[in-house]
C-alpha cells in the first residue's frame, strides 16, 4: 500500500491524550455526513499500487521509492519546525519545498487535477511552440528538454506536430514522473517566497487533510478569499500544516521566521483546509463542532475543480 500522507506527517496529528492514556497512536478522521472515526498513520490516506506502473509485466515502484527516500529526509527536518530555537538551514527549506511541491500533485485530487489540466496545458503549450521552428528551438533549450531520441530539434517539432506527444503523455510511467517534475517546479517557486514556521497559541490547533497545500489569495476590498491560483502569482499565501501546533506560511514579502498565531488566525487556517479539502480532514481531537463546520464547508474549493495559474496562464 502506498501513503498519499505519509505515515510520520500523519503521527503529527494525533491524539496526545490517547497516546498518553493508551500508548497509541490514534488520529481522528471526518468525512462529510459521516460519524468522526478513529483512524491510525498506518492505515489512513494510503491506496493500493497508487505510485506504482506495469513495465514489461513487472510492477515498477520507483516513483514510490524517491518519494519514501525524500520522506526520510523531510522526517528528519520536522523535529526542528517545533523548536522555536532552530532556524532553518538552506538544505532543509529544499527539502520542505521539495515535499510540498510534490504534495500537490501526488494526493487524489492532485492526481486527478494533474491529468485533466497540467496534461492538456503542456500539450497546448508544445503545439503552440512547435508552430514556429525557431521559438520552438529556444524553448527546448531554455527548459531543458531531452531531444535526443528524436533525433534533432526539427525531428522533435515533427513529431509534435503529428500529434505523437499525447500518446506518450498518456504512458502511465511518464504520467507520474511528469507529476514528480511539476511537483519540484513548485517546490522553486516557493523558495523564492518568505517563509514563516507559525505555532499556535491558545486552545485551538491546527487540523490537516487529504490536500493539506493551501494556497490563497485575500481580496480585502471585496471580501473575498481566491484558492489554487498559481504559488508564482503576486500576492499568493501558501499553508501547509506541519503538526497540531505549527504550521508553514509561504509569502513574498513577509517576516522570514518564527510567529505565533492566536485561537482566530488558526481557525482561519483550519477553515481554509476544509474548504480544499478532497474528501477527508485529519484532527488530533473528536469534535462535534468541528465535524458540523466540515460538514457547512468542507470540500468546496478542491484541487480537482481548479483552475490554476502559473506564469500568467491559466491551465
């Protein structure tokens, strides 16, 4: 079984009260109009093969496995997310963005967003390209793409031309490694924006769900919260919870560093959450009231549904 959520970020969100009384690691689960359920880091957000591709009769897990050996490093980061002592090292903010970069896209909604729209738009975006022999050229070489086993760069345009890349593009292989490659395109952006490691104060924590990458933009004037527009455009701030208690905030211009956000900042966090949810919000504590406010807004604003931006396209 492979972990959409891996299993050391999930243990961050369970219950402290059982672990003490019971010894066990316990998280609690809530779907919309179904009873909270007691889950566990090991059986919970995972699917069968879901990194996994047939090639030549052989099961090939090696997306799987670059994602187990980043999550070995990331594990190894968290403890000092917690310490308000620690400031982060320039290799550990890589490896966070590489492992929020990437949980964009490899999540449910993030899978189902990718082949729907970064598919089509990539597609687009090369057939556009491929019309003009000379800005297809420099396209090549300014992101870098392999053109040798076709040859030459007019073989390339060719074979765009008559269509042969949508085939390709449908390679389930080259679908999640495609995936992957976005995910780290991602992970850039966000180290060109500050970053915050923020640690709650008071009585309310911060719950995680099965789309835990919040990006959002508030227009004040309106009134209005925008979600998924794109982690390059001005003005975005990015969410991502970390644990019960702290939690990384994302946005150009801010006070790199460490804060605390008060009970009303939090419930802001965990609303917004809710709102990009999927299907499932994760929370350390059973709560009725939590449940009825997932239940009036979860879910509303998922990754699925999306319409990104990314340098000033829409996908």
């Amino acid at each position: 079984m492979h972990h959409y959520l891996p299993r050391f970020y999930l243990r961050e969100f369970c219950d402290p009260e059982i672990l003490k009384r019971e010894n066990r690691l316990v998280i609690w689960v809530y779907e919309k109009d179904k009873p909270v359920r007691r889950g566990s880091p090991d059986k919970e957000a995972r699917e069968r093969d879901f990194y996994a591709f047939n090639e030549s009769g052989a099961s090939n897990t090696e997306v799987e496995e670059w994602f187990a050996a980043l999550e070995g490093k990331v594990a190894a980061t968290f403890p000092h997310l917690h310490d308000q002592h620690v400031i982060l090292s320039s290799d550990q903010k890589e490896c966070l963005a590489e492992f929020i970069g990437t949980m964009f896209l490899r999540t449910p909604a993030g899978r189902i967003w990718h082949e729907k729209r970064v598919g089509p738009a990539v597609s687009e975006y090369l057939t556009e390209a491929a019309a003009d022999p000379q800005a297809f050229a420099r396209m090549l070489q300014s992101e870098g793409l392999p053109i040798e086993p076709l040859q030459n760069v007019e073989g390339a345009r060719q074979e765009i031309l008559g269509g042969r890349h949508e085939a390709l593009a449908k390679l389930p292989g080259l679908n999640l490694a495609a995936m992957v490659d976005v995910g780290r395109m991602i992970a850039g952006k966000l180290l060109e924006l500050d970053w915050q490691v923020v640690h709650s104060k008071g009585a309310e924590f911060f719950i995680m769900s099965d789309s835990p990458v919040v990006p959002e933009m508030r227009d004040d004037l309106k009134g209005l919260t925008y979600f998924w527009m794109g982690v390059d455009r001005e003005g975005v701030n990015v969410w991502f919870p970390i644990s019960r208690t702290v939690c990384l905030r994302m946005k150009r211009g801010i006070d790199s560093g460490r804060c605390q956000l008060r009970e009303r900042g939090v419930r802001m966090v965990n609303k917004n959450l809710m709102l990009c949810a999927h299907h499932v919000i994760y929370a350390a504590e059973r709560s009725q009231e939590l449940s009825n406010l997932f239940n009036r807004h979860g879910c509303k604003s998922s990754l699925e549904s999306s319409d990104m931006i990314w340098q000033g396209r829409q996908f």
